[in-house]
C-alpha cells in the first residue's frame, strides 16, 4: 500500500476544544504512517541539521540526514551556505562523510569531483564518452538558511522562507532581550525513546501530567497560570517559574522573581522542534522518528558566555534537572 493511499476519514478535528478527540490509534501504531509524514510533513518543513559553529570558514562541511534522506551542509567560495543531496548522480555513492574542510567535494566510488556549488569538475577516465553533458551534471541542491546558531533545510523546493515561519519568533526573542545569536554549544545529550514520535510530542505540549509525574517541576511552576497559545506554525506556552515564599528556597532548584514573562520563552514549532529560551541560556530540543515505534529526542544546551565558577554550576543543575525530567 503507498502512503497516499492510507484511509484518513477515520478522524475529522473538531475546532471546539470541548469537543477535541485524539487521533485514532492506528496513526501511532501502523508503520505505514511514518511514510506518509516523511512525505507530507518531514520533507516539507524546516528541520535543524547542524550548528553553524561547524561551517564557518569557507571549505567548512557536515553530512546529516533528515530522516533517511542524505545531506551535506557546506560553505562556498562567495561565503554562502550550501546544502546537497549527498548523493553522487552516477553511482549513487556520498561525497561527504562526517565533518571537515574540504576545497572540492568527491565521490568515494569512482572519484568524481564536485565545487562547493555542487558544479561537476572531473570525471576520471570519461572522456569520449558520449549522450551526456558535463556542464549539466551536479549535486542536487537543497533549501538552507542559518537561524540563531543553527543550521535548517527543506527538501521542499517550493516552500517559503524560513522568516515566514520563525520570523515572529525570532522578533519576539530579541525584542525581549534574549541573545539567541551569540550562544554557544555547551552540552548535547541524546534519549532513544521507545514510543512514536507524535506521542512526545503530544507530552510535550501539554502540562496536565505536571503534578504527578514531574513533582519536582511542578514545585518550580506557578502551574495556576499555565496555558498554551496557539499561532498557524507554532505554539507558546507560558510556564512563569513561582515566586519563592519565604522559607522554601533550600526546595528550589530556581530561585526567581517571579517575573514571568521576562523568566523563560518556550516554544513548539511544528512539527518537531521545542525552544527553551532564557536569558542566560537556551535548550533546543529535536524530536526526530526513527521508526513508527522509536523515537531519537536530542537535546543540545547553549550559553551566551559559559564561563567558569557559579555560572558553570548553574548550567550543570539545569542540565541534570532537564535529565531527570526526562528519565
């Protein structure tokens, strides 16, 4: 059966809320879906691949993948980001592998040899051969845009920009005084998670479960003012950390005033990234399915100035706190 041939009639979304049911089961559990969302949804939005730490000299690369499709990332002659299928056209075989600098990119089959612009320079030992065009042979390009300290694709040739979808987001962070752009890598932990990819992120976007299965959280949480605001591309929740009452700082794992709005800015991009935004650090977390039933959520910890001392301190309890919320 093709993925476009899947019968979705089984679930028609109400917009009242009182109303709202969960998708059925079957969405989770039949492998068959992961197909149809790799088509519809994964390759058609825009999806963090790497840190732009990584390419900033020119001749900098990185593979990734996005789902099963090969990528690798590069920084040309002119300074611009670039992204390919890391896909040779005669062979199939990659040009690309792991991180590096590189003046040309080459195929590791038959050695033929690409520009940063994915341009065909040498193909050994084709010369007479006829009914093909050098000049029309390259790398097959892909959508890439720097954001923050990150670097996101979109295997959708067609799609906008990524302004139309972060655009908001990224006015509202710097507007409020965070400095996404200058932070920094300071951490990367990985959980392989055995559950479908929607059921994170289902979890994640609501805090009913807070009370009684994250205790420790919810002590942090002014959790009577908890809600989510919805926008087409995105969700916000707002998660003010509590004012601490005299007395109860030595429970606390942060001491705040209480001030909300200027505490933290989380965000739910669909359809599988979560921005944790405070003021002196920022987490981003990539919910990335590896099968219908397994689920690879990375999280990566960024700091405008790590530091040494009390600073360093605070970030390793933020870290830990976030590990055991999600043991």
């Amino acid at each position: 059966m093709k993925p476009e041939s899947l019968d979705l009639t089984d679930y028609n979304p109400s917009e009242d809320l009182a109303a709202a049911e969960t998708m059925p089961a079957r969405w989770y559990t039949d492998s068959q879906f992961l197909a149809l969302e790799a088509e519809k949804i994964f390759y058609r939005t825009w999806q963090p691949v790497g840190r732009l730490d990584d390419v900033m000299r020119v001749g900098d690369f990185f593979s990734c993948e996005v789902l099963d499709q090969p990528l690798v990332i590069v920084r040309n002659h002119d300074g611009a980001l670039r992204a390919f299928y890391n896909v040779c056209p005669h062979r199939a075989a990659i040009v690309a592998e792991g991180r590096g600098n590189r003046k040309s990119l080459q195929c590791k089959y038959h050695g033929w040899t690409y520009d940063l612009d994915g341009k065909l320079l040498r193909a050994p030992e084709f010369e007479g051969v006829k009914n093909w065009d050098k000049e029309s042979v390259c790398l097959q390009p892909v959508l890439v845009e720097a954001w923050g300290p990150w670097v996101f694709v979109n295997l959708d040739a067609t799609a906008a920009p990524m302004s139309a979808v972060y655009g908001a987001i990224h006015a509202e962070i710097t507007s409020a005084g965070f400095n996404l752009d200058q932070m920094r890598l300071v951490e990367r932990r990985d959980y392989l998670i055995d559950c479908n990819w929607k059921v994170y992120v289902d979890n994640y976007l609501e805090g009913y479960h807070l009370p009684i299965a994250h205790p420790g959280l919810f002590r942090e949480l002014d959790y009577d003012q908890y809600r989510v605001d919805t926008f087409q591309h995105y969700s916000k929740q707002y998660a003010p950390i509590r004012e601490v009452a005299p007395g109860d700082a030595r429970d606390r794992r942060y001491v705040r005033s209480g001030e909300g709005e200027e505490d933290a800015l989380y965000y739910w991009i669909f359809p599988n990234v979560m921005l944790n935004v405070y003021l002196d650090n920022t987490s981003i977390n990539i919910i990335i399915p590896v099968g219908h039933d397994k689920t690879l959520t990375v999280f990566e910890w960024y700091f405008e100035s790590p530091g040494t001392g009390a600073g360093w301190e605070s970030m390793q309890q933020i870290i830990a706190f976030s590990d055991e919320i999600q043991q």
